[in-house]
C-alpha cells in the first residue's frame, strides 16, 4: 500500500491513479488524523505557491531538496511528521527571507480604486450594473466585480473602462493569466489607460513568473506618465 504522505501528495499534484484514488477516498472517509495530514499539507502548499516568485529559485530547489531527502531518504519513507516539519521549515524561511531581506512594497502592486461614473450614454441599467461592480471593486469582491465587468465588456466591447477594470479585477482574483487577456490590447493600443494598463500586465507577468516580459513592458511605460515612477520602482524592486 502507497503510504499516506505520498498518498496526499500525489492527490495535491493531481496525479492520483485509479487504485490510489479508492484508497485516498476509503481513507479520507475514515480517518480524521488522514484528514488533517491533508489539510495541513494543502496549506504549506498553498502558502508555497503564493509566495515563490522568479527572484526565490533558489530557495524553491531547497524546498524540493528538502522534500526528497526527508520522504524518500535511502529508499526509505519517513512518516508524514518527519516529513512535513523540515518542509515547513524551509517555507519559513522562504517567507523570511521574502519579507526580510527583499521587502515587499505592497503599493507597488496595489490596485487603484475603481472610479465612479456613468461610462456610456444614459441607459440606466447599464450604469446601474457600473456602479454595482464599482462597489464590489472597491470592496474587494473581485469574484463579484469580475462577474459584474464580464457581462457589461461582452454587452458592449467598445467600452475599454470595462476591460481595463475586469483586467485589474482579475488581478484582484488572482487569475493572472485571463487578467493579461485583457489587459494587454489596452496596453498595445493607445487609450487613455495604455500606460496604467502596461504597468498591470506587468504586474501580471510577474506574478505569472514571467519577469523578463513584466521587466520589458515596465521599461516601456512614458516618463511622462503618472505611474512612471511606480513602475521605476517595481523594476528596481525585481534586479
């Protein structure tokens, strides 16, 4: 029988076969310790996957270092204890060294407030479903702004407010790759949000482990623009 901490973490990584998949369900069903093993071990990897970013390679091979040694140490599997504490460990670390020794600016990667305003003409609805989901924007109920944008973007495509919020409500979500659907026609045309909408599509990227493009578009944002500085910044912060 598979042991219980590959067992977990090949249903994390989506790689469970068939038979496994009985055993995890039987177990799952059955046993509470099973039960937190997995909860706990979700939410290192959550953690994990929410802090790496491109600049902390380094300390991600130690995680994974990490991980094989104290699982699979000279043929032999260690309980799932043994196994998670070094793991943790080295997601401490991680974070410390994220916040210690490369502070994060979080206004670097903030979100502007949503503006309130009728975008188009006077069809009431139409400024009534705005409104809503500048209320959910500002409120950080992105799902729900999101929700809100989509329908009004696809109602009326010629609105560019509309996509250049849904970009940054994604970005909220964070669903960086359909942010950057969004945002990247705004960024490549020439709208009063192309330079606001480089910067964002750059944050996307970054967050997307895509820092030499996130670098790229940032070096390409006006002197002249409000956020020049803002983006000088995020690309110090990335060297």
């Amino acid at each position: 029988m598979k042991p219980r901490e590959e067992l977990i973490q090949d249903y994390i990584d989506k790689v469970l076969s068939a038979e496994d998949k009985e055993l995890f369900d039987m177990l799952y069903e059955s046993d509470a310790e099973f039960r937190a093993e997995l909860a706990l071990q979700e939410e290192i990897t959550d953690l994990l996957t929410r802090r790496l970013s491109s600049g902390e390679q380094a300390l991600r091979t130690t995680i994974a270092e990490v991980d094989t040694k104290y699982r699979r140490e000279k043929g032999k599997v260690v309980s799932w204890k043994q196994w998670l504490i070094p793991v943790a460990a080295a997601a401490c670390i991680l974070i410390v060294a994220k916040f210690v020794f490369f502070p994060s600016d979080t206004a670097l990667y903030e979100l502007p407030e949503m503006r309130s305003e009728v975008v188009r003409g006077n069809q009431s609805s139409e400024a009534d479903s705005y409104e809503r989901a500048v209320e959910a924007f500002n409120a950080k109920d992105y799902p729900k702004s999101t929700s809100i944008l989509l329908e009004l973007s696809q109602t009326d495509e010629a609105v560019l407010q509309y996509q250049f919020y849904l970009g940054l409500s994604l970005i909220g979500e964070k669903k960086f790759d359909e942010a950057e659907k969004y945002l990247l026609p705004l960024a490549d045309g020439e709208s009063v949000f192309q330079q606001e909408a480089i910067y964002y599509l750059a944050v996307a990227l970054m967050e997307s482990e895509q820092a030499d493009q996130a670098k790229e578009r940032l070096s390409n944002i006006d002197q002249s623009s409000k956020i020049y500085d803002k983006a000088q910044k995020l690309l110090d912060k990335m060297k």
